[in-house]
C-alpha cells in the first residue's frame, strides 16, 4: 500500500509534531531527515514481519551471505525508490518548499567496507531483496566505519569515521536475538562415554553478540529482507570480571573499526577474532532460527540453508557449522561434514598473493582453539582421502596447514562445494594458475559469476537528467527491467536522442563543476573532457600510469601551446590504506602535480586535476554521471572484476581500458569499437614472468618521452616531491617497474589520443556513448545475483503475496 502525497504530508506533520514538537516550516534538515526516516521504516515494516513470515511458513531455503565488509552509502532515496515513493516524495516536499537532495544530504554514509568487495555485498542485498530472494546479510557493526581522508599539504591524513553520531535511524537493536561466542583460553576433549568425546573449555572469554537488523527493502515488490550486523558487548555473566575501564575497552575495541585494509595489512589478532565472532553468532543465529521455526531434524539443515563464504574473512564457518553440528548437536564427523560442505559456498575476490589470506597455527591457537582443531582434523582426512588419488605433491601444496600456517583459501575450498571467481577471465585465471591444484582435484567446484551493480541506485537514483532521456526515448520498462536499455539501439543515428543525452551528460558536468568549486576551490569546465579513476589506491590499479600520461601532457603543452587540443579534467578518487606507504607516496605526487599544473597560467584550463578527498560511496554517485571517460588500466590478470566500470558504462562513459578483469567482457558488449582498448594482454605478463626478461631501465634509456617524463620526478619539475619524487623514480627505474607501467606507456598515450580525437567529433562520441549504456544492462547485479541463486545456493525465489491473495 503506498501513500499519496496528501496522506503523506500529513503523515509528516503528525510525525514532526509527536517527535519534535514542530511545524514542517520551522524544522531543521537534520530534523526532517529523522521524521522521513522514520515515516519511511514505519511504511515497509509490515512488509518486513510479513516477509520473515512467510519464508518461515513456506518453509524457504535462504541464503545467508557473510561478509566481513558491506558498504551500502546512504538508505534514505533508495529505499524511496525501492518502496515506489521517491517521486512522490520529492514533489509532496517540493510543495512544501523542501528539496529532497537537502534532506538526503544529511544523512551519513553507512561505509563498513573498503571498496569493491563490500560495495558488491551491498549491491547483492538490493538485488536479492528485488528478485525476491530469500537472502539474508551477516556482518560487523563497526562503531567506526572506513576511515574519514583529508588532504594536509598533499599529503593523505585519516580522521575517525563516526557514523553513528546521530543515531542510525534503519537499524533495529534485538537484544532478545544474542548469543554468546567463546574466544581463547584452551580446549581439552574428554570422553563422556566409550568413543564419545566433548570439548571442555578453560578460561575461555565469553562475548556477548548484539545483533542490529536492518531492512534490506526490494524494489517494488513487497520484499524486505535483512542485514544482519553484530555488535560486541559484556555478558552479564561475565560483569565482575571487567571491572578495569582498560579490560572493557580492550573488549568494547573488537567492533570498534573496520580493518582498513585493501587486502595488505595481515596477521592481526584482532581481525582474526572479529572474523570468528561474526561467523559464530551468525551460524548460531541461523540454527537456532531453524530449530525454532522450522522444526526440522538437523540432518535436514543443508536442504534449508545455504552460506555464502565473502571471501576468505568468514572462512571459519567451515569450522565453527561442524563444531555446531558435532559438539552441540551430536551428530558424527561424516554427517557434519557432509551437511557443511552443502551448505557453504566460497567466492574468491583476488589473485594477488599477498592479499591471499593466512594465519599462523600459534595465533589460531590462542585466538580459536576449538576452530583450530577442528581444523586439524579437516585437514588430516584431506590428506588421507585425496593422497590415493594425486600425487604427493599436489596434496601437499593443496593442505590446508602448511608451514605453521593455515591457508583460509584452502579450507574455504575444501569445505564448500562451490568456488567461484567474479569475472570471466578472473575465474579463468583461478583454474589456470591460482587455484590450479585445486582445480585438478575438484573441477566441478569451480564456477564463474561475473559481478554486476544496483543498477537502479546507479542509474534512476543518481543520474535523473539521463533517466528522464531514456523514459522519453524508450519508454519506462528499463526501470525495472535493464535489459530493455537494449532498446536504446534502435536510436543511435537519432540526433534528437543523441542531443539529448549530450544535454543530460552537460548538466551532471556542470553540477560536478559546481560541487568540486565549492569543496576545492577549482574551477573546471563543462567543456572539457572529465576523465575518471575512481577506486582504492593501489600499486596494480596504476594511478601512477595516469599520472605520468598527465605529466606528458603537461609537458607537450609547455613546448607546443600553440597546438590546438580538447581541454582535459582529470578527476581522482582513492583511498590509501594508512599503512600502505607506496600508495600514500602516489597520493603526494597527484597532489603536487595538480597544484603545479592548475595554477600555471601557460596552461590556463588546458588541463586540469582533482583529486577530491574522501572518495567513498556519496561522491561516486556525484563523479560517475559526470565522467566521460572511465579509467580501467590495472595491469592485465591483476584486477578480479572492478565494478566501477560497469556503473560508468551505464552512466554513459567510455571505457578506457586494459584487458583485465570484466573489462573484457565490457569489450564484448559494446565491441571494439567503443571502447578504448590498450596495453599488455594477461598472456604476455605472464610470459614476462615467466622469461624475466622486462627492463623497465631499457625503456627509460631508450624512450625520450618516458625519460623525460620520469625525471620530472627528480629534477624540481614537480615541486615539493624531494623525497616522493625520488621513490617513485626508484619503483620504476631500480626495481623494475613491478606492474610494467613503463611497457604500456606508449600504448595508453596512443588510447588518449584516439581518445581526443574522437570527443572532437560530437556526435561520433555521442554514439558511442549511447551504445555504452545500451548494453550494460547485462552487468545488473539482478541477474548476477540469479545466477548465484540458480547455480550455487538452490534457493528458489519467494511467490508474492499477490499471488497468494489473487
Ligand atoms: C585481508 C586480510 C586482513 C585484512 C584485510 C584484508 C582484506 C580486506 C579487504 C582483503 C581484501 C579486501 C578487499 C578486496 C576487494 O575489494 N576486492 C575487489 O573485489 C571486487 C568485487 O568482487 C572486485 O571487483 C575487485 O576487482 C577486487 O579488487
């Protein structure tokens, strides 16, 4: 039941008034997002009760996907649109001389992720929730999310994130749902009877696990499933044994911040008991929910639940389903692993090996001891079931205790009967080289599910200008349906559209302009071509290789000013993790060359560079309706997917690419055509490594570009980079150039001349355009989510209550 605009101001009014003590006219903005907020959890609550209800009465298989990392942004206009009412909304408030944006603006970003494995888990809630999934989220409630980036004398500093300051409206405390999870301390198995052994537990700590739901509201169809986020508290068991303000910190500290590492930062305590608490409470809280309200035999469990492994941090949910089923359930090894490894499945995120991760056997031990045994044993029967069929080897590099370490890849493997990669030539890569061994041994485990993003947050939320031009072009079935964009090809020779989208893509530009003139002082034009690189900072993803082609740039202009060229915006977003040094040098130099080149008057808005701070979830959705090109130029094999890509092209950029993660499959939706393709394939790095024969010094010495190039680095060219500059060079230079910047300089400055050349011609660029966002309706994380639904989970989607009552 959706309100009209009527019922829905007076709703508004009543709500300010009983919480407030207000009139609509005097209210604040805070105060008017609260009422909203709240106005809106109360519209879909019934629905969410009804929803819970009803997978308990039809006796639904769901998916519970844990995940160390969800990245949601802010709630407030899409669950607006997924309830129907962001229209209405808009106008009833317009109407009371309220702008909706206003309102939305103060709500803060939900940023418990680091980038694009969380952003994933996030855009997965929403499709699974709008394809009428029964799928559930688990998680951390992080008190600090992602943390805050400032920029001081160029240099990247982090400011605590404190996104719970002001309550967070969406999310309901359920006292009543805890459980306790037991950490440290040492484990014996004693014999209660002939054969029968039980875990004794000795000077284990007891945590209490809090969950916070929060309503995960699918697009118009009456669906409201949940995230469910735990917070760490002290039992009131345990109160006297924490009586020192620095044992309940030491405590309260477990869910206190995310880890804000991009896959370096390893072999924290910490983070491994936070990786067991949210798995322990989740797996509790889902057998419990199945004793409860299901009322089946254990046995049955893997016919009624199935576990999605977010990477490698939820891992030990392949240890703690078994101690579930054996210690508390009582049944025997061979059942309990026969039910685990139905239940769960693993999709893998990376294929640099340092991010690959592990935990010594002391740390484990001390941290998890039951886990640790537990795995122990998964590993022993490995061996004795797969050493009489593969060499020795092999089993020994598959094991999952290996060298003091255990191998969270390996046990997710070994304890699931799915693995998938995230890309065609990523889950490519895992079969071929990565996981090779793993494939010998299980080849029908392995799968690919290439990513896909929320589409309607990312295109009808974000860019309204484009949204109204496809409505008035192909009609309004994209809106639910993405692959009708598709029909968008019937216009590509239609100057009217084509006009038209060019007017849209100038709006969001100028809106860009505004926002980075207000936020940094810079002023860019709308006529010039906004180039984009949004993403974590990260040595593989290459910044640095934009840096330099901008450096390039600025060098030609100094010597021809003369030359006639497209004026160029090259825009940044990136966060480097605190304790990654090389990316926080990278950040420095961007910083430094921006200064030099926006404030040279030879250059005057020629070319320009932002680097705007703080890149998280609510700049993305201002950046990418503006870009016009989208900068995908990690080093080929390095980047498992990227899923800015996908929500660029949807928005209308051009991709500007290397053939890496779903790059290619980009390419083979729009064709070569429209896209700009360039550098090394996945098969010559490899074939570098394999020849070692790559002299990034040879380029230097014998490439006057790229020679001049780098020594600005060194030369006082860029001022204020004594020491970055030097670094830099050094990367390059005396240790090789690990991720072969230097051997596809050439062919990326060939791509941007393209590139120019082809922006100069408008309606040639706007084609293109046109065709980019024709077909990234197959990169809908609605169909990715499907897919996982069918393949992997065997759940089936819910049967509407209209059905039910038509
Ligand atoms: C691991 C151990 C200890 C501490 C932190 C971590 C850690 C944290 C975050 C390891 C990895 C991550 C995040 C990885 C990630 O975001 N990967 C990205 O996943 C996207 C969604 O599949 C892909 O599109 C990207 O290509 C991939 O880089």
């Amino acid at each position: 039941m959706t309100l009209d605009k009527k019922t829905f101001k007076k709703e508004l009014r009543q709500r300010l008034s009983e919480n407030y003590a207000m009139e609509i006219e005097d209210a604040s903005e805070q105060e008017l997002f609260y009422t909203l907020g709240t106005l809106i959890k109360a519209q879909y609550a019934e629905a969410w009760g009804n929803t819970w209800r009803r997978y308990i009465s039809k006796q639904q298989k769901q998916v519970y996907y844990f995940s160390i990392e969800f990245l949601p942004g802010r709630m407030l206009k899409s669950n607006l649109l997924n309830l129907g009412m962001l229209a209405m909304v808009r106008e009833a408030l317009a109407e009371l001389n309220i702008d909706l944006d206003k309102i939305a603006d103060v709500e803060k970003d939900m940023a418990l992720g680091n980038g694009g494995l969380g952003r994933l888990a996030s855009c997965f809630m929403d499709s699974i929730a709008s394809c009428n999934l029964p799928g559930n989220g688990n998680g951390i409630r992080y008190d600090y999310g992602l943390f805050k980036q400032r920029f001081v004398d160029g240099y990247q500093v982090e400011l605590p994130d404190e996104w719970l300051k002001g309550g967070n409206i969406w999310e309901i405390r359920r006292e009543s749902k805890a459980v306790d999870v037991r950490v440290g301390g040492h484990v014996y198995l004693a014999e209660v009877s002939k054969g029968h052994f039980k875990p004794v537990y000795e000077n284990a700590r007891v945590l209490r696990a809090v969950p916070y739901d929060t309503g995960m509201v699918g697009y118009d169809n009456d669906v409201v499933n949940t995230l469910r986020l735990w917070s760490v508290e002290i039992p009131a068991s345990e109160e006297d044994k924490y009586q020192s303000i620095h044992g309940r910190r030491e405590l309260e500290d477990l869910t206190a911040v995310l880890y804000p590492d991009d896959s370096n930062e390893q072999g924290r305590l910490t983070r491994l008991t936070q990786e067991y608490f949210f798995v322990s409470a989740g797996i509790q809280s889902i057998i419990r929910h199945y004793k409860k309200q299901y009322k089946k035999p254990i046995a049955q469990l893997s016919e009624y639940v199935s576990i999605h492994i977010n990477d490698t941090h939820p891992a030990l949910c392949v240890p703690e389903m078994m101690r579930i089923l054996m210690d508390e359930e009582d049944l025997s090894w061979e059942q309990a692993w026969d039910i685990t490894v139905k239940i769960m499945s693993y999709t893998n995120h990376t294929i640099m090996a340092e991010a690959l991760e592990k935990w010594s056997i002391d740390l484990m031990k001390r941290t998890v001891p039951r886990m640790y045994q537990i795995i122990e044993e998964i590993d022993r029967r490995y061996v004795e079931t797969i050493k009489a069929l593969h060499p020795y080897e092999l089993v020994e590099r598959t094991r999952i205790i290996r060298e003091g370490q255990v191998h969270m890849a390996h046990l997710s493997i070994i304890g699931s009967h799915s693995t998938n990669g995230v890309a065609k030539l990523h889950s490519d890569l895992l079969k071929a080289v990565v996981l090779h061994d793993f494939y010998v041994i299980y080849p029908d485990r392995f799968n690919n599910k290439t990513n896909g993003v929320a589409q309607r947050r990312w295109s009808q939320i974000v860019n309204r200008p484009m949204s109204k031009v496809l409505d008035e072009t192909i009609g309004k079935t994209w809106r639910k349906n993405p692959d009708d964009l598709k029909l968008l090809m019937n216009y590509q020779a239609d100057d009217k559209v084509l006009t038209k989208l060019a007017e849209a893509k100038k709006a969001n530009k100028q809106a860009l302009a505004d926002y980075v003139l207000s936020a940094t002082g810079i002023a860019i034009s709308s006529e010039a071509i906004f180039d984009v690189q949004i993403k974590r900072l990260h040595a593989y993803k290459r910044q640095l290789l934009n840096l330099l082609h901008i450096i390039k740039l600025y060098q030609d202009i100094k010597e021809n000013p003369q030359i006639e060229r497209q004026k160029r915006v090259f825009i940044f977003g990136a966060k480097a993790a605190p304790s990654y040094h090389y990316a926080k040098v990278i950040i420095k130099c961007i910083n430094e060359a921006a200064h030099l080149i926006n404030n040279d008057p030879a250059i005057h808005d020629q070319l320009k560079i932002v680097f705007l701070e703080n890149y998280n979830v609510t700049l993305a959705e201002k950046i990418i309706p503006a870009a016009d090109v989208s900068e995908q130029i990690s080093l080929a094999s390095k980047e498992a997917s990227g899923t800015s890509n996908m929500k660029l092209m949807l928005n209308g950029a051009i991709t500007l690419a290397t053939l890496d993660g779903a790059n290619v499959e980009i390419r083979d939706a729009v064709g070569d055509e429209n896209i700009y393709i360039f550098g090394l394939t996945e098969q010559e790095v490899y074939q570098y490594y394999q020849n070692q024969d790559y002299s990034a010094r040879q380029l230097y010495e014998e490439n006057p570009i790229i020679h001049r190039v780098l020594n600005a680095f060194i030369d006082g060219t860029i001022p204020n980079i004594e020491y970055e500059g030097r670094e830099i060079f050094d990367s390059l230079i005396q240790y090789n150039d690990e991720y072969f910047l230097l051997r596809d300089f050439d062919s990326y400055v060939e791509a941007q001349q393209q590139i120019d050349h082809a922006y100069a011609d408008q309606s040639f660029w706007q084609k293109m355009s046109l065709i980019n966002i024709a077909n990234a309706g197959r990169f809908s994380s609605d169909e990715t989510v499907r897919r996982y639904a069918e393949d992997i989970w065997k759940v089936d989607p819910i049967r509407l209550p209209v059905d039910e009552e038509g």
